[in-house]
C-alpha cells in the first residue's frame, strides 16, 4: 500500500467537485498532517542506512545504532536539499548539486575525513592511505581520488537514492510538493547542525584533527559554489528533467521516446562501478570521465518523451544495488567475526531488494 494513499472522501483526485456551501465542514487538517510525517520520518532513517551500512561499513547489530546516531545529520541534510529543490522549483539536476555540496560540507568541515590523513588509521581501510597519498593536491593536503569517493558516495547513496526512493511511494503530486511547512524545515535544520555538532565534537567524528584555515576556506568555498550552481539551476518553462514528470510532446517529425528503465540504470551502475578501478591520477580522471559521460546521457534521456519517476527509481538505486552487491567483499570499519560479517551483508541485501523491488512494485500502478 503507498503511504500517500488518500482515504475515499479526504482530499480524493477521485473525488468529485461539489459547491462549497458555509454548512460544509472543512477538510480535517489532523490527517494531512500526520500523513505529511511519514515520508519525512522514512527519509531520516533511510539516509543514514543508505549512506554508512549499505555498502557493508557496520555489522547487522550495530546498524540501528547507527541511523539513530547518524540520522540527524544524514536525514536532515536530505530533508533540506529535498525541501529546499522543491520549494524552488528545481528537478534532480539541483538535488545533486546540493547533494555535492553536502559532501564538502560533510568531509571537508564536519568530520574533515577529506585532510585528515590518520582518519582511517583506526579502521580496517588503514591499508587504503597509501594509494590515496598517490594523489595528493599539493598545497591543500587532501586526496583527490579520496575526494571523488567521498563526494561521490555522498551524492550517490546519502542524498539521491533514498530521496528517490521515498518519493517513489508517493504519488505524483506529493513528489513534488514540499513535505515541511516553515516552523518544520526550521526545526529540521536546527536537527541537522545538532546533528553535524554532534559528529564534530564526538571522538569517533572528527577525531580530534583540525584542519588549516586554507583547508576551510577552500571546502566552504567549493560548497557555496555547488550550492550556488544549484540554486541557479530552473527547469526551463515546459520540460522538467530528472523530476518524475512527463515533458512536454515533441513534433511528431522527431519522435524520440526515452529508453527503457534498465538503460539509466546501466549507465548509473557502470559509472558507479567505475570508481576505484584504477588507482593513481589516472583512474581519477576515469572516474571522472565516466561520471561526466553518464550524467550527460541520463540527462538527455531524461528531457525525452515518457521519462518518468522509474527511470528516476532505476537510475539512483543502481548505485545502491552495486553497493549493496559489493558488501560481501569490503570489511567492516571494526574488526568482525565471519559469521557477523556474512549475516550484515545478507540483512544489506535483503533491505535493499525489498526497497528498490517495493518501490517498483508502487510505481506499477502509474504505467
């Protein structure tokens, strides 16, 4: 059952119109509201999920612990760049730009991962350093291919995938509506810098490591930069790209339809698939490339006639399927029993085929 479902006679599409007179009762407002918590209480705890135990960070038991830590900061960034792309009348196009943003932000001010060359020193990715010291940025300290995975991982499975999939469940219109009213995207941005506060203050956050000045002030101007390219960014009048809907008919002398669900999904899966393939500045640059080529394809896709939220649902969960395929062959952060691991990435990807399958099978009824 979709948790959007209108109940028969409330606010029904099915409904007819009839004149209002002054003895007609007003629409309970208790119902839509509560209704309106639901997509939102789902967004705060799929995001942590999606972002830190899909790929096989965390054990099964530790899971829970995690999107209750973590849901603040990971649910409320998505909520806001949700919230805020909607308001705003942007498509997918901005959500992932902010969801860029939010990468920065995360990596590069929260837990600092991005300069912090000791961050991994405690876990089982120790070994990883080294190849990411290939690709140092001289004068900044960080990582470029460390910057590619975080970000990218960010956009991919904190931000995009879980908005995608919640969205799924709903019906069009709700799609694109805001969920929050002014007092709730208020009270959802004072969780998520809690949220962040948190992660930056605890000792399994930020781990005590302080970045430069110059380390700052380059992630704070890179995220208003992505964050400014977002806000810019206005479906034309007529077409709405990567949003779900359908755009406008095209001269019947130049047909051109859009593809098959399955070909954005390819196109995610092989450009997610393409990271880490080739250590150095090379494989860098691949990533790169291959990231530019798939984003470019989807988007002409997504400006086709009968582009709609499954290619959408196809395009973002393919990233969280690889993930989700690839958590039987990465370790855990902590150390692990075989038993603890086989059962954590089994429960990974049971949760993530009943989401993307669930969610197909709620889009069934659009065809």
């Amino acid at each position: 059952m979709s948790i959007d479902r209108v109940p028969p006679g409330i606010d029904s599409p099915s409904t007819p119109e009839t004149p209002e007179t002054p003895e007609t009762p007003p629409t309970p407002v208790r119902v839509s509201r509560w209704r309106r918590l639901v997509p939102v209480l789902a967004l705060m705890a799929l995001a942590p999920w999606t972002a830190e135990c899909s790929w096989g960070g965390f054990t099964a038991v530790d899971a829970l612990a995690v999107v209750v830590f973590l849901g603040p900061m990971y649910g409320g960034a998505a909520l806001l760049i949700r919230e805020t792309v909607r308001r705003t009348g942007g498509g997918w196009p901005a959500i992932a730009l902010l969801a860029a943003a939010f990468g920065v932000v995360q990596a590069g001010l929260v837990d600092q991962s991005l300069f912090n060359p000791e961050f991994l020193a405690d876990t089982e990715f120790a070994d990883t350093q080294a190849a990411a010291n290939a690709t140092l940025v001289p004068g900044l300290g960080f990582s470029a291919q460390q910057a590619v995975n975080y970000i990218g991982n960010h956009v991919a499975l904190s931000i995009c995938a879980p908005i995608a999939i919640v969205e799924s469940f709903l019906t069009p219109r709700r799609r694109r509506e805001p969920w929050l009213g002014g007092w709730g995207l208020a009270v959802i941005g004072v969780v998520y810098l809690l949220g962040s506060l948190l992660v930056f203050s605890d000792d399994g956050g930020r781990k005590g490591f302080l970045a430069s000045p110059v380390q700052l002030t380059f992630a704070v101007a890179l995220a208003l930069a992505l964050i400014g390219a977002a806000l810019l960014s206005r479906r034309r009048r007529g077409e709405q790209p990567l949003t779900g809907r359908k755009p406008a008919a095209l001269p019947e002398d130049q047909p051109r339809r859009a593809p098959h669900p399955i070909w954005p999904a390819l196109v995610a899966f092989g450009g997610y698939l393409g990271m880490n393939l080739v250590p150095g500045w090379i494989g860098v640059g691949l990533t790169v490339t291959v990231a530019v080529v798939a984003t470019t394809a989807i988007v002409a896709w997504s400006r086709r006639t009968g582009w709609g939220q499954r290619h959408v649902l196809a395009g973002w969960a393919a990233g969280l399927v690889c993930a989700a395929a690839f958590a039987y062959a990465v370790p855990n952060y902590a150390p692990a029993s075989p038993t603890e691991a086989l059962i954590g990435d089994v429960a990974i990807s049971v949760i993530t085929l009943a989401l993307v399958g669930g969610a197909f099978w709620r889009l069934r009824a659009e065809r």
